[in-house]
C-alpha cells in the first residue's frame, strides 16, 4: 500500500446499515484493511499492521468483524477459460413477476450461475452464467433454464471479450 498511516482522529467513523439491519461502525483502520486486501487479498496481518504502526492482533480482529458481518469477504478469482470454461454469457430473463423471488432462487441454484440480480426495465431478471463450451450452453438454456416455471422470454448475450472486469471498487 503507501506509507501513509490513516490516522482515526482525523476522519470520522461511518456507520452502515448490514443486512439484518443492524449498524456497524466502519472507521479508517478498517477502510485501510479492505483496501490493503483488495489490493493483494493474501497481504499479512502484520503488513498491515507495520504500516498503520498498530498490533497484527488488531488487525486480525477487525478482519474477521468485517468478513463475520458480511462487510467484506476474501475470494479467489478464477480465470473461467484456464479452467476450461469458454464460454460466458449475459441472460435477459422476462418473468412472472408472482413469482420472482422463487424464480430467481431456482435459477440461483445451477451450478453455470455465477451472478444473478433482479432487476428494472426490459428484463426482470439479469444472470451470467460460465459454461464449458456453447453445446452447454444450449444445454442449460433449453434443458435448464427454459424448464423453470415461470421463465417467460429469455435473450442471450455471449460474451466476445472482457474488456474491463474488475473487483476492487469501493472505499
């Protein structure tokens, strides 16, 4: 990161809404240690530490506050196409809109999904899916997808190129 040392009396403490509704305070030591991981997610606890001039036992206990409530997680990335998946898609997906929530769980639950949201406009749902090849993803499509009740109009979009993806926005 930078030798920079974020200093917690200068900047305010933030507090967030989780997702059971409770607050939790976020202050610049942890906004330091989501960005130190973001950078390099297998950065030591006593990197860190060294350069906020704090303990690795601190750091390592406001780590595990931040992935125990959610506020962050620490994943590997796959490269899709080493892993000898080639094919990679964007899917539109009209639906009753009863049953979305059921829907979209059903959906959530094939192994292809790798992201899915509900969403406005021309699609109530959007998911990217990850297949071997485009046999399966016909496969999924007509076989899978089609089959779940309450999937109206699909429209698919198969990715050419990655231009950009990244993982690292945020504070």
């Amino acid at each position: 990161m930078s030798n920079t040392h974020p200093s917690p009396e200068g900047e305010k403490a933030q507090f967030i809404t989780l997702e059971d509704g409770r607050r939790f305070k976020i202050d610049a030591i942890d906004r330091y240690i989501i960005a130190a991981l973001k950078h390099d997610g297998r950065m030591p606890f006593a990197k860190i530490a060294e350069e906020l001039g704090v303990s690795p036992g601190m750091i390592r206990q406001r780590y595990h506050r931040l992935v125990e409530n959610g506020v962050m997680q620490v994943v590997a990335v796959t490269n899709p196409v080493l892993m000898g998946f080639h094919t990679v898609a964007l899917i539109g997906i009209k639906a009753e809109g009863r049953h979305l929530r059921e829907i979209a769980q059903r959906i959530a639950s094939f192994d292809e999904v790798i992201y899915l949201v509900l969403t406005t406009g021309t699609y109530d749902l959007l998911v990217e899916v990850v297949c071997r090849d485009n046999a399966h993803l016909l496969e999924f499509l007509t076989e899978r997808l089609h089959t779940v009740e309450g999937v109206r109009d699909t429209e698919t979009f198969v990715y050419l190129d990655i231009v950009k993806e990244i993982y690292t926005w945020g504070p």
